[in-house]
C-alpha cells in the first residue's frame, strides 16, 4: 500500500515547512507548491489524494487554483481544503466557490489532522460506490 499523497499549496516556506512536518508526522507522503499555477501543474502530473490550497498566493492564487483544478477531468475529484489567514468571513465563499473544507491559519495540528482525515475518508467512500 502506497502512502497517501497530500500536496500542499503556500507562498510561504515556514508555512510549507510546518505543514510538512505535521503531515508527514501522521504518515502522508507530501509535495509542495509555492503558488497556484505550480500547484495546478504538479496536481494534474502527481495526481494526489488531497490538496491544502493556500487562497493568497502569487502567480495564481488559491481562487484561480481550485478553478483550474475543478475544470479539469484529472483533477476535479481530488478533495481541495482552502487555507487562509483572512478571517472565517471567507469561509461560506470558499465553500460555494467549491473548496471541500477550510483552515484559517494559524491553525491547530489537531485541525488539520481531523480536517484532513475527515476529507479522506469522505473520498474513499465516494471511489467505493459504484458509478452509474
């Protein structure tokens, strides 16, 4: 069994680095991006289980990031959670613009673990129903 891949999406490499040691801490396998075109790219090449979006980035932000991801037949499925240092204000925005779930930083390693756990396992139960 491969271990989970999770990319992640920041501008920011203390962000990217703290991130990285919590998920990695709970056994994902982790790629990173430093902006929204980077991270469209490397999630239509890796094809990872999860993506954490950061909503203000350079080159492409978190917005035009989760529109291109959505759009796209490789990538539209993969469950996106939307980070944010703006207030939960953004959180009904990100919601309807189609993110699955939303962090606002600074956020708990506690939160992050059960967002993305909850996020993961709504996704293995989605592949597990029969099309039709």
């Amino acid at each position: 069994m491969f271990p989970t891949k999770i990319l992640m999406a920041d501008d920011y490499e203390d962000t990217r680095e703290l991130l990285r040691l919590m998920l990695t801490a709970d056994g994902y396998s982790v790629s990173e991006a430093r902006n929204g075109r980077e991270c469209v790219m490397m999630a239509q090449t890796e094809q990872p289980d999860l993506i954490l979006i950061d909503i203000s980035m350079p080159v492409l932000d978190g917005w035009g990031a989760l529109i291109e991801l959505r759009a796209d037949e490789r990538t539209r499925n993969i469950p996106c959670i939307a980070l944010t240092a703006f207030s939960d204000s953004d959180r009904t925005q990100a919601l309807d613009a189609g993110f699955d779930a939303y962090l606002t930083k600074p956020f708990r390693g506690k939160d992050l673990s059960e967002t993305v756990d909850r996020m993961l396992k709504a996704k293995r139960v989605r592949e597990a129903q029969p099309s039709g």
